[in-house]
C-alpha cells in the first residue's frame, strides 16, 4: 500500500479540534525552541528575564505584583528575578508615586537596548524563514498571528 499520494500528517491531524490542539502545541514549541536558540550567544540572560524587559518595555512601568500578574509567576520568583536584572543594571527600581507601599520596576537603557538586540537577532532569523514561504502562506501567518496572540493572552 503506498502513501505517497496521502495528506500530510500534520493536516491529516489538524482536522479535529484535539488534533489541532495536538499540532499547534508541538509546532509552537519547535518554534519558540528555535527562537530561543536564535539568541546572542553573549546574552546570559534567561527567557524569564527577557520576558521581563519584554513587558516593561510593551506596558511601562510596573510593580513586581503586576509583572509577576502578567507573567503568571508568584511575586517572590519575580522579586528575585527583579534583584537579579536590578544588580546587572536591566532595571532599577524607585518608590510609586501614590502608594508608598509599592516600587515600580523601570527599564533602563541597557534593559532596552539588550531586549531590543535579542529581538532583532530573533527577527532577522524568522524574517528569512519567512520569505521561503509562498506569499499565500505569509498571509495565513499575518491572519494567524493575533489569534495566536489572544491563545497565548486568555487565561
């Protein structure tokens, strides 16, 4: 028996919901594996830093409970994590301007400009595999990529 005229394992899966979960939770993390192997080989820093700088970069300002909120992480794990970038000069931190309880988390120049690096690094890398797909392609990308995001955003 040949298979050679069969569909693609991959769509043959996708055609059911739990097949579809299936695929895009392997695809994803083949993905995001890649992406993170795609980083300077200088930057030391882990994925939870670089998420970390990643969200001060996208919402400003924000207090450990809030980064640990968006990261879904417990606020002792993001206060280390807070020391840690805060002690290589990532992040500083100061007093909130309303509630004296609280410090906010700021990104500093070389929190940026390191986030900004790796991003280009990653950028550029998929940005090449990119152009190996067909146009028709690229465009279920385009259309995929919020939906992606709002996956990744529900709790």
């Amino acid at each position: 028996m040949s298979y050679a005229n069969d569909m693609p394992t991959v769509e043959k899966a996708s055609r059911t919901d739990s097949g579809l979960a299936s695929e895009l939770r392997m695809s994803v993390m083949r993905l995001r594996r890649r992406l993170a192997n795609e980083r300077h080989p200088d930057n030391e820093l882990s994925l939870n830093a670089m998420a970390v700088l990643a969200g001060l970069y996208r919402h400003g300002d924000l207090s450990v409970g809030e980064l640990a909120s968006r990261e879904r992480v417990q606020p002792p794990s993001m206060t280390r994590t807070v020391k840690f970038l805060e002690a290589d000069g990532f992040v500083h931190r100061r007093a909130h301007e309303t509630d004296g309880r609280q410090v906010v988390v700021v990104l500093t120049d070389l929190g940026r400009q390191t986030l900004l690096a790796d991003r280009r690094r990653r950028d550029e890398w998929l940005a090449i595999r990119l152009r190996d797909l067909t146009p028709a392609q690229r465009a279920v990308l385009r259309e995929a990529a919020p939906i992606l995001e709002r996956l990744a955003s529900t709790e």
